[in-house]
C-alpha cells in the first residue's frame, strides 16, 4: 500500500520533468528562429528603408502619376528622338529587289554595326535618327537600286546602380527608354519619415571615368587604372512635375549611376502665388525658376513689382524686382539666386480714392465684386456736414478706351478753320465729364436706395463737393463776380448785382450752367438758380469791316439785277 503512494508522486515529478524539458526545448528553438530572423531583417535594413504605409499628402509627389512605360514609353522616346544608340541594341534590315532578305544586327561593344557584305559602320552614341539614316546610305551604297528598310528590333538591357536616400537601394537592369523616375521607383522611391528628408531636385547622374595615373616615377609597373564618378547630368523632379519638360527628367544610359542626396539648403516664395513656400536650392536657380516653383502667379500678383530679401554678411538686403521682365527672362532682371533668398510677389493694389467732405479722404483698397459704394464711404468716416450731395459723383478710369480720336484731330484746328458743326461737336465734348457714373448720393444716403449703391472698380473717383452757397456770374458783365445765393432771385437778378452787361456782351445767348450736373441751359427759360450755379454771358462774335462791306455790296449788287431783269421783261 505503502509503496503505491510512493510510486504515484514519482511518477508526477517525472512526467512535469519531461514537460519542462520539451518546454525549455521548445523555448529554445523559437527564441532561435527570431534571432535568426532579426539578423535576417538587420541586414535587410542596411541596404532599404523600413516599409511604411504613406498617404499621398505625405509623399512630396507621385512619381508614378508621371511615368510611361512599356511600348507607350519606347514610342515616347523615339518620336521625341532622344534615344541614342549604344552597345546591346539590335537593328533588323530589310533588303527588298533582286536580293530579298531580312536579317539581324547588333551593336557591339565597341559601338559598332557589322553589316554582312557591306562592313562596319560607328553607331554609338548617335541619335537613334541618325542611326537609322547612316545604316541606310551604307546599305544602299552596296546593293545600288535595292530597297532598305531599317527598324530598330530589339533594345540594349544594362545596370543601373541607384544609391542614397531611396528605399532599396541597389542594382536594377534597365532600358535606354527609362528615365531617372522610373529608376527611383523601382527602387523604392523617396522615403518618408526618416529625419532628414531625399533631395528632389539635386539628384545626381554619375558616370565612372576611366583615367591612366601614376602613382610614382619608380617603378613603372605602379600604372594603374582608376575609377573616378564623373557627375554628367541632375535631374530635378520637382521642376519637372511643375513644368513638364523632360529635361528635367532624363534618360539614363550604360553605365550611369543615380545618387539621391540629402536635401539641401532652401530657397523661398510668398505672396501672390499659386504654391508659396520654401523649396530645394539648386545651382543656376534664377527668379524665373522660383517662380516656377511657386506654381506660377496667381490673378492678384503685381507683375511691375516684387521684393528679393538676400542675406548677407552685412545683414539682409532687398532689392526690387521687375517681374514683367523677370518672365520675359530678360538676364539683367531673372538674376541668379543664392541659398537662403526669399522672393515676396506683391499683390496688385487695387485702390480707389475718395475726394472731397468725407471725415478721411484719400486711397482705399477694395475686393472688386464686392466692395461697394456705400462701403468705402463708411470706411472713410463718412460725409461731412459741408457736402453736397446733389453734386457728388463718381469718375470711372477708362484706361484710354474712351479717347475720341476725331476730337483729338479737331484739336489741333484754330477754330476759325472748323465748321459750325465741328465747332459745335468741340463744345459738346469739352462740356462732356468723362468717365462720371449716374449715381444719386441723395437717394443712396438719405433714402437709402440700394439702387444706387454700385459696386466699384479700380481707381474709381469718387468725389464729394462742399456744398456751394453761392452763384457765379461770369463772362460779359461789368463786375464778374460770385453772390451769396438768394431763393428769391432769378439769372436777370444776380446779371444786375454784378452791374449789368458789357458793351461787348451778347445778351441774348445768356448760358446758365447747373453746379450739381454740370449742364448748360438757355436762360432766357424759367429756370430756378441754385447754389453753384454759374451764370455766363457770352461775347459777342467780332466784327470784321471789309467782310461786312464785301456782303453788302454782294447783297446790293444781286438788288441792282432783279430791278434791271424786271424793268427789262415789262417793256
């Protein structure tokens, strides 16, 4: 019995034994796995950026957006006649006549075509256009008479090494038809996230140069053969997702190397912009670039106008830019920019002015579409108690459209040389107010009429008189003169307070010429007079003797015939 209760116990601590064991065992191995899957993923990590989920926002664009591939791309190529000719491509000739045959023939490695029965002709490096034309002539100077027809079959293949700051960095076979964007895509493209941020804009196309140094004079087995980056080409992504030209962007060839840096010093735009803010530097960078860059200007940018901030030993600079000629890439204006200058695109002042009794007169800005004139009066404090109302306007800018070219010619006339109806057109026309709008102030401000209440444009006028309580009596009277108005008088009234006509005044042309309108009006009618009114007495016309005479004796003698042929036919 005893011996049974002793069995069981031993036989427990042998089984959990037997499970620790397996554990430990079991523990074992899997801590194995994740440290050989951490070296793993370590070494991994030296040579690509960690994974990561980006928004499209994150990302400083999307190069896959922008990218052509496959035949689309090699036909993109072909038609823009970039594609040049290297080591690996494969032609197919076709030879049509007498001798009918189609057969193939690459570039070798020293860049030339061996064609059967003709030679060797030099294709490297050459436009692909110009390839196919020097293939041809050298085929139809062999076989005289024959068709030749030249393709291009088959497309060279070679490495690529894309280094720096890409996701996975590395070797990547390519085609002559891809270009810088393609490459860093396939690599991974630009990472995120991961402090300092890949340059768009300085990224560099390297090519090793072979080069023969000596490293001493003894001995002269030391000749060795040296490998050195020679820096052939930039591509800037950035300029060319804003202006679309491939330059920006190009092909690689056999042997290049891509070299994505960190990115550098800034450069910055403000203002009157589509996109402001601060950008990559690159070397030859011109205000005209910054601009592109900044998306271009947007509608309210003053183009006459715009402040360069430059920072130097001395402190900052500013230095006015001309950007009408800065976009017309005059050299003396679109100027080289340096590291660190900020260019501010000012907006195009749109301003009007407010003339006359408001509490402050002078220029204000406006929204044009929704300022308006009841608006800009507020802003200027609004009129004053000495304001006439009845004679404010507003004088609308016509920048010149409205010139009068037949009043302009008149001009240049004495009058004595017009016709009358000139001479009458001239009046009219210097009587007219340019530009002055049909707006009631009495019925804007006192009735509160919307009616009147206009939107304004640039350079707008808007004049508010001081109320005149006078009349002026001008021209042909004895004392020409301004009276304080009376109600009570009338145009004769005020012509005898300035002591009557002259003896040279033509009293019956009496002009009365209304202060709020500026209209001329016949006197001789029943017109009130009001304050500003301005009463004018015309001259008479001068007279001239000897034309009087001449009419007269014109008139007299015409007398003399119709007497003489009336007593002629009652005889």
């Amino acid at each position: 019995m005893y011996k049974r209760l002793l069995i069981l116990p031993l036989c427990l601590v042998l089984a959990l034994s037997a499970a620790s064991a397996q554990s430990r065992k079991k523990d074992r191995g899997e801590t194995g796995k994740e440290e050989q899957e951490k070296k793993k993923r370590s070494d991994l990590d030296l040579f690509s950026s960690p994974e990561e989920e980006e928004t499209p926002q994150e990302l400083p664009f999307d190069l896959s957006k922008r990218i052509i591939v496959g035949d689309q791309a090699l036909q993109e190529v072909i038609r823009s006649g970039r594609y040049r000719v290297g080591p690996g491509d494969e032609f197919l000739v076709t030879v049509g006549g007498d001798i009918r045959k189609t057969f193939p023939v690459p570039v070798s490695a020293q860049g030339q075509l061996v064609i059967p029965d003709v030679g060797a002709t030099d294709v490297a490096g050459i436009p692909l256009g110009d390839a196919l034309r020097r293939i041809q002539e050298t085929i139809e100077g062999r076989y005289r008479g024959a068709s030749v027809i030249v393709t291009l079959g088959q497309l060279r293949v070679f490495p690529v090494d894309v280094l720096g700051y890409v996701k996975r960095p590395g070797r990547y076979m390519a085609r002559g038809v891809e270009c810088v964007s393609e490459l860093i895509l396939r690599a991974g493209g630009l990472p995120k996230n991961q402090g300092a941020l890949p340059s768009m804009r300085n990224i560099l196309i390297l090519r090793p140069d072979r080069r023969e140094g000596l490293a001493s004079a003894t001995p002269p087995k030391l000749t060795t053969s040296v490998q050195m980056p020679l820096v052939i080409g930039r591509a800037d992504l950035l300029l060319w997702q804003r202006t679309g030209d491939p330059t920006y962007n190009p092909f690689i060839s056999d042997g290049d190397v891509i070299q994505v840096p960190v990115k550098g010093d800034s450069i910055g735009i403000y203002g009157a912009v589509n996109m402001e803010g601060y950008y990559e530097f690159a070397e030859g960078d011109r205000i005209s670039t910054l601009i592109q860059l900044g998306g271009g200007l947007n509608e309210g940018a003053d183009r006459k106008r715009a402040e360069l901030l430059r920072l130097t030993d001395k402190g900052t600079t500013q230095m006015e830019v001309d950007l009408t000629a800065v976009l017309e890439r005059d050299p003396a204006h679109d100027i080289l920019l340096q590291k660190g200058d900020r260019l501010h695109v000012l907006l195009e002042k749109k301003l009007v002015t407010v003339e006359g009794e408001v509490k402050f007169p002078g220029p204000y800005p406006i929204q044009e579409g929704k300022d308006r004139l009841r608006d800009i009066l507020d802003r200027a404090g609004g009129v004053t108690g000495e304001a006439s109302l009845e004679q404010a306007s507003v004088v609308r800018w016509s920048g010149g459209d409205a010139e009068d070219p037949e009043f302009e010619r008149l001009k240049g006339f004495p009058p004595q040389q017009l016709t009358k109806e000139q001479q009458e057109y001239m009046r009219f026309k210097t009587r007219e107010r340019a530009g002055q709008m049909a707006i009631n102030f009495v019925r804007l401000l006192r009735d509160n009429d919307e009616s009147e209440n206009i939107l304004l444009s640039r350079n707008d006028r808007i004049l508010i008189p001081r109320a005149s309580r006078t009349v002026t009596v001008s021209g042909q009277v004895a004392n020409p003169s301004a009276f304080l108005h009376n109600p009570a008088y009338g145009v004769q009234d005020y012509i005898r307070l300035a002591g009557g006509f002259s003896k040279t005044a033509q009293a019956k042309n009496v002009r009365l010429i209304k202060g709020k309108t500026g209209k001329w009006i016949d006197a001789d009618r029943e017109q009130p007079v009001e304050p500003g009114d301005t009463i004018l007495v015309p001259e008479k016309p001068p007279r001239d003797g000897w034309r009087i005479f001449l009419d007269g004796m014109q008139i007299v003698s015409q007398i003399v015939t119709i007497i003489y042929l009336v007593r002629a036919t009652t005889r």
